[in-house]
C-alpha cells in the first residue's frame, strides 16, 4: 500500500468523524424539509395520483426502495468501520516513520536527527532561563578489536549491551542516543557540576564493567568528553568532541571541555571540525622524498609526507595540523589513511617495476596502540604486499614515553616483517645503549646536525661518530637535511648509508616518483647521485 500524499491523504480519524456528523446534519436538515413540504402539499397524494395515471402503483417501487436502503445502511456501516480502521493504521504507521526517522535501529536510542531535536529544546530550555545542561560524548575504546576479532554480529550486540547499560545508569529526564559506530551522547538536564562529574563517573564505571555477550566475557572501556557551555547546539556538540578526543588520547577517562583544549585560539575548535571532516572526507594527501644509497646512488626507498588539501586555505604542511591531531586523538584515523595510501602506492610502483620500500612516521599516541600491528597486518594483506616493502618511524621520545607497551608493539610488528627506524636521532634524550634495545635497524640522524656540518666541526665529529657507534651496534645509518654536494661527499666519508634532502629531491606526488627516482640515479657520478637541477 502507498504512503498518501499530501493531496490525496486521507482524513484523520478526528476528521472523519466530523465530516460523517457535518453529512448526517445535512441528511436530517433535507429530511425535515422533505416532511414539511409533504405536509404542506400533500406530496404523497399528488405522488399516488400522478403514479395512477402513467406508470402505474408505486407499491413495488417504494419497497424495493425500502430494502435498497436497508441494504445500504448495512453495508454503508461496514465501510464506514473499515475507513475507521484504515485512518488507525494510517496513523500509527505515520507515527512509526516518525519514531523510525528518530531511532537507531540497532540498539533503540536515539539516532541523530531524534539527538539534534532534544538538544535544540534542550539548548532552548537553558536560553529561556530553564534547567542547566551538560552534553556527554562517549567512546568506546576497543570495541574495533572486538569488531574485527569476532565479527560484526557479536559487535552489534556488545553495543546493544552497552546501550541497555548506559541506559540504566541515567535519571528519568537524562537523554542517551547513539551517533553511529561506537560513539554515543548523553544530554544530562538539570545537571550542576557536581552531579555531572558523579554521573560520568558511573557511566565510566558502569562500562568498565565486563559485558557477556553471546556467552562471552567482553571488556572495553570509554573515554567521556563533557561540555556545558555553549551558544548553539553544533557548538556544544563539537566541544564535547574535542574533550573527548582529549581523554581518548590522554587515557584520562573523562574531560571536561576548556577553553586550553583550544589551545587559547576559539578558531582551533574549527580546526579540527575541518580535520575530521578532511580525513573522512579524503582531503589529505601524501607526498614522497626518496633516499639514496651513498655507496651506488640506487634509490630504493621513498618516505611518505603527509599535506591536508584545505578546501579553503590549500595544501597545508604537516606543521600546521599534526600537533592538533596528536592533541585530540584524530592521528590515529589520520595515521591509518597514511598507511593505506602509502601501501596502495607501493603496490602502484612495483606493479611499474619499481620495488620501493616506503617509510611512514608514527606518534607516539599510535605507537602506543596495541592493535596498531593487527591493522598494519591486514592493510598488507589487502594490498598483497610483503611485509618488508614497509618501513615504521617512530622517534626517540615516542619510544621512551611508555617504554614498555612500546616495546610490545615494536616487537609484534618485527615479527610481521616490518621495517623498523629511529627518527630525528639526537633530538630527543635516548642513548645509543637504550635503543639498542629496540628491535630497530635503521638510525636517522637529525637534519639539525647534518645540515651544519659544513660550518661546524663539532657537527661533523657529532654526525660521524653517531654513524660509527650504530655500525657497531648492527644499524644502518640514514642522514636527514642533504642539501648540498660537499654534504653528500662529506658523509659518503663517514660511511653513512643512506640520505635524504632537498639536493636529491623534494616531496613530491606519487605520480612523480618514478620518475624522480629515476632521474637520481640517471645522474649518478663516481661519488653518488647529483640530480643536474641541483647540482651546485
């Protein structure tokens, strides 16, 4: 059965009925003029006379009439039930699209749209002096583990679990929905500070709890970010997002949304509105500088760089948006879009006859990821790549923030096969000693020291004893910031390995690389390659 439309729908059932009363008036009114002009003009006798003298008595007629009617009132009432019902169901079912429209099918919260409805009142309560409000967002942490490890059936009912949790936790007046994926909202009405700090403390503690589902002992855990002030509803939403984000990437648990999260700057909340939406939406891009052999000039790796293409302000360097995405928790989706692409070009190149291995940085916040080697395992596997095309960054304060879950992960991701490096080498406070602990095989010095080895002696005896003390800790050394010939000469001394700078190449677009490498090792001179646009 379709949906009526607007021009043809049918009355309501309060509607119905009134037009059924405005018709049986009009039927009595016509019957009560009927019998006064009867009576008035003896219209039966005048009915009888003229029947007699043409088509004969009327009786037959008037009681097939009779019969006619009854038959007609009998039926008439039928279908009058049945319009009754039909105007029921058409309004039950419009109310059911209407709680449909506001519902997530899933776990019966509400969705978006049904969300956006009660925080607009809500928001509009508080501007008209109402109750005070406190806007919730939560995240569940791990529930991606228990997705991919046991499927997507046992993780909709883990989340059916969470939401009947949650649920249980709130007052009468509290609201809970359900964005999509793991992500829900709480909007605690009437709430002062203090009751909002003991509310999120049992939503925190209620999750922390285990969840049996499907006769197993689930355990995931959530990170709230709360905010209370705020103009608009999508302000105060994207607030509770940030200190969301805030605790998800401190493990803090809750946080409570402050102007600091801003970094003091009210544009930086829009900022990373922007970045979220350019990660979902594809906006980032990665560009790649190559590193050469110093002892044959041959290129066999290239390092990813990532730039976010701002549809407003243009291709944006990883200064400008790294430091926001390390601080709300937005690197490790950022991250993933890196790999991803990274592994797709690698695929590309081979596919060219390039075997390039190629290199991707990780923050700290992603080191510290223990499902980080799962996913790197399955983004090579769906590239059809061998783990040693793809070589982990990670720095010297990234490993020794949390040295001992770091060494987890770096150890699982050795054994995949994965490459494994030491960024920025000299910038941070590790010794030689201590990362030879780390299951590393490359060393890159700093660009800070090997860009003023030319002007400074101490730099020059820094830069080769670094290489010295790493070849005899078995590590291949890689030189950051070449960009010069007498740099190149000075660390192919030395016995450097490998170097990277703008006198071999700048970063460029995956479409160049092939072509770049290639006109590196075209130009390759008894020292090492000297690209002729940036031989000086």
């Amino acid at each position: 059965m379709g949906m009526p439309t607007p021009g043809n729908r049918p009355e309501t059932l309060t509607g119905l009925r009134s037009a059924v009363a405005r018709e049986a008036a009009v039927v009595a009114l016509l019957t009560l003029v009927v019998a006064v002009a009867s009576g008035l003009w003896d219209l039966p006798g005048r009915v009888w006379a003229w029947s007699r003298s043409t088509v004969g008595p009327l009786d037959d007629v008037v009681l097939l009439l009779a019969v006619s009617h009854l038959f007609m009132v009998f039926f008439g009432k039928r279908r009058a039930a049945d319009l009754k019902a039909e105007c029921v169901r058409r309004e039950q079912a419009e109310r059911d699209l209407r709680e449909r429209a506001r519902t997530d099918p899933l776990t019966g919260l509400l969705n978006r749209a049904g969300l956006a409805e009660e925080l607009a009142a809500a928001v509009d309560d508080v501007a008209s002096g109402g109750r005070e409000l406190a806007v919730v967002m939560l995240d569940l942490d791990r529930f991606k583990e228990v997705n991919d490890t046991l499927g997507h059936a046992v993780g909709d009912a883990l989340l059916r679990a969470v939401a009947d949790r949650l649920a249980g936790e709130l007052r009468q007046d509290d609201v809970l929905a359900r964005l999509g994926g793991d992500e829900f909202v709480v909007l605690l009405r009437g709430a002062a500070p203090d009751a909002v700090h003991r509310s999120t403390g049992r939503l925190l503690d209620a999750l922390r709890l285990p969840f049996e589902v499907d006769g197993l002992a689930l355990e995931v855990d959530g990170s709230l970010g709360v905010a209370t002030s705020g103009a608009d509803p999508a302000e105060l939403l994207r607030a509770a997002d940030v200190a969301m984000y805030a605790a998800k990437a401190d493990r803090r648990g809750v946080v409570v949304h402050s102007p600091e999260l801003d970094r003091h700057d009210p544009a930086q909340l829009r900022v990373f509105g922007d970045l979220r939406r350019g990660i979902r939406d594809g906006e980032l891009r990665v560009h790649y500088q190559p590193k050469a052999a110093l002892l044959d000039g041959q290129v066999r790796g290239v390092e990813a760089l990532v730039r976010w293409e701002h549809p407003e302000r243009g291709l944006l360097p990883p200064a400008e948006f790294i430091g926001l995405a390390e601080a709300t928790g937005l690197i490790r989706p950022l991250t993933d879009v890196v790999l991803a692409r990274a592994l797709a070009d690698c695929r590309r190149w081979r596919a060219e006859g390039r075997a390039l291995t190629v290199a991707v940085n990780l923050s700290a916040r992603v080191l510290l990821d223990t499902a980080l080697p799962e996913r790197i395992a399955g983004l090579l596997s769906d590239h059809d790549l061998p783990a040693a095309c793809l070589e982990l960054e990670v720095t010297e304060s990234a490993a020794m923030q949390d040295p001992t879950q770091a060494l987890d992960v770096l150890h699982r991701l050795r054994a995949l096969g994965v490459t494994l490096s030491v960024d920025d080498y000299g910038t941070g406070h590790a010794s030689l000693s201590y990362l030879s602990r780390l299951p590393v095989s490359t060393l890159k010095i700093d660009r800070s020291f090997v860009s003023t080895m030319e002007l400074d002696d101490d730099g020059q005896v820094i830069v080769r004893s670094t290489i010295e003390l790493a070849h005899a800790l078995g590590l291949r050394v890689v030189a950051e910031g070449v960009e010069t010939r007498r740099t190149w000469e000075r660390l192919v001394a030395f016995g450097c390995d490998e170097a990277q700078g703008y006198w071999l190449g700048r970063p460029g677009p995956a479409e160049e690389v092939v072509a770049q490498v290639a006109a590196i090792e075209s130009s390759t001179t008894g020292s090492g390659p000297a690209p002729a646009a940036l031989r000086s």
